[in-house]
C-alpha cells in the first residue's frame, strides 16, 4: 500500500464509507467474530503460559530430587537406614539425605489411607530423601553399591514419571499455540465471509461507482477499514470479557495443583493487549484480500 492508500485509510473517506453497510448481518458477524475469538485466544494464551510454568516447575523440583526406599524386616530397618545414609552422604554429587520421620510418611499416605494410619505397626518402608547438588551423581554407580551393602534398598531417581510428566505440560502448551493459531485461522475466515457478503450486497452501488471514475482500491480501502475497525472493537470487548475471565479464576496453590494457578502472573498480564491488534490485522489481511479478489470478478 502506498503512503497516499495508508493515510486514507486512517483518516478515512465519508464518500468510501457509504460503499460500506453500517449495520446489519456483516457488521454484527464481524463483531461477534472478532469478540469471540479474543475471548477464546486469552484463555489459550493463559493455557499456554501456566502450562509452560508447569514444565519447568516439575523439571526443576524433580530433576535434583530422587527417593531411596528401604523394603528391610522392621528388626533390620533402622540398621540398613543408618547404612544407606551413611553411603549417601558419602557419594559425590549428593548435597543431603535425610530419613523421612514417620510422622511425614503418614502424611504422605494421608490422603489414600486416612490420617489416622499407623504407620509404626505397618510393614510400610523406610523412605529417605535424596538431593543432588549442581553437578549430579552417578546413579548406575549408586544403585550397585546399594545392592551390595544394603539388600533392601531401591532408589527410585523419578526419572521414569518426570520426563512424562514434563512432556505431557510441553505438549499442553505446544497444543495452547496451536489452537491460538486456529482461533486466528478462523476469525479469517468469518470475516472474508462477511466481508464477500457486504461486496456481493452493494454490487450496483459498486457498479456505480466504477461509472463515475472510482478505483477498485479505493473501493477496497472502504471495506478494509471498516471491517478493521470492526474487528479492532469487536476483539477489545472480547479480550477485556477474557481477562476478566481469566482473572476470576483460582490462585495457584498446592491443593489444587494443576487444576489452580491456569491465569497470568506478573508482567504476563499485558500480553492479552496484543490480541486486539493483532485481530484488526488479522481482519484488515482478510478484507483486502477478500475486496480484491471479489472486485476482480465483478470486473
């Protein structure tokens, strides 16, 4: 477009405009369009950040952690804790290990067996929790020398459960994108129809002005920047209804885990103000290509 082109259609042309149905089906499937698929691009954005804080929340709490436990007779338990410790604070790359009380066993089966389990007169095993430090250890190593000197010991490095688990959050967030980029696919989509709708009704009005010296870019221009327009106020309603959606939802918190926390933190709550814009653009492509293409064939 040239400058002339952009700073018409900016400013705007009464005469143009009339080309252009102020109302009607056009003008409110434009709005609804552009509004609705605002609305469905917050909560997709919103997924796909909480989902990202989800994978590096499980990958930097599970990667240095790891969990040794002790299947020993109760006589023989304390002593192979004491020696499991003992060969744990000895291995390199390991920055603590400690033996879960039986009070904090008991909460951990709390949920499944009530709280009121006792866990003193159960055959539940010795659990003892393991940190490496930045460097990490060798846990091949590790378990062979567990295997020799403490028989009932079995170190369990979550390395079978975190990479799923990582994955399955990345994958959410990759799907999030994806369906942010359907959303724009098809508010396209609806609003070339409506745009192919609006040409087709005002085809003797075009007629008549081609009669009288006006070009087919100037046509366009008017359809162009009303349905930009449109799309621009349609996606701001839509994106300020989204936000206030996002933001009624749960805070984050550790009952609810990945059920909470799904809205924006931070400085993250300016990107849905990208999402106007970002429709009006989706809408002034898809009208001018629309406008072209259509003119073309009542040529």
């Amino acid at each position: 477009m040239s400058a002339g082109t952009i700073r018409g259609f900016l400013l705007g042309d009464a005469q143009a405009a009339r080309v252009v149905p102020p109302s009607g089906f056009t003008a409110n499937l434009t709005l609804f369009a552009s509004g609705a698929m605002a609305f469905l691009a917050v909560f997709a954005l919103a997924l796909s950040l909480a989902s990202g804080r989800l994978a590096d929340r499980w990958a930097s709490e599970l990667a240095r952690s790891a969990t040794l436990r002790i299947n020993a007779p109760l006589d023989q338990r304390t002593a192979q804790t004491n020696a499991a410790l003992t060969i744990l604070r000895q291995t390199p790359g390991i920055a603590s290990a400690r033996a879960l009380s039986a009070e904090e066993q008991a909460a951990l089966l709390a949920p499944w067996f009530g709280a009121d389990l006792p866990v003193d007169t159960l055959p539940v095993p010795q659990l003892i929790e393991v940190v490496e430090d930045e460097i990490g250890y060798d846990p091949a190593g590790l378990r062979l020398r567990l295997s020799a000197e403490v028989p009932g010991a079995i170190l369990d490095d979550h390395s079978r459960w975190r990479k799923p688990l990582v994955d399955a959050a990345t994958s959410l967030r990759r799907l999030a994108l994806v369906s942010v980029l359907l959303i724009a696919g098809a508010m396209a989509a609806m609003i070339t129809l409506a745009a192919n709708a609006a040409l087709a009704a005002n085809r003797q009005v075009i007629e008549v002005l081609r009669l009288v010296g006006a070009r087919d870019r100037y046509i366009a221009q008017a359809f162009v920047r009303r349905f930009t327009l449109r799309a621009l106020i349609g996606a701001g309603v839509g994106m300020v209804a989204g936000v206030l959606g996002v933001a009624l939802l749960p805070a984050a918190s550790d009952e609810g885990g990945f059920l909470t926390g799904l809205g924006f933190q931070g400085t993250t709550w300016l990107l849905p103000l990208v999402i106007p814009p970002l429709g009006a653009l989706v809408a002034f492509l898809a009208t001018w290509y629309a406008a072209r293409r259509r003119l073309g064939e009542l040529s």
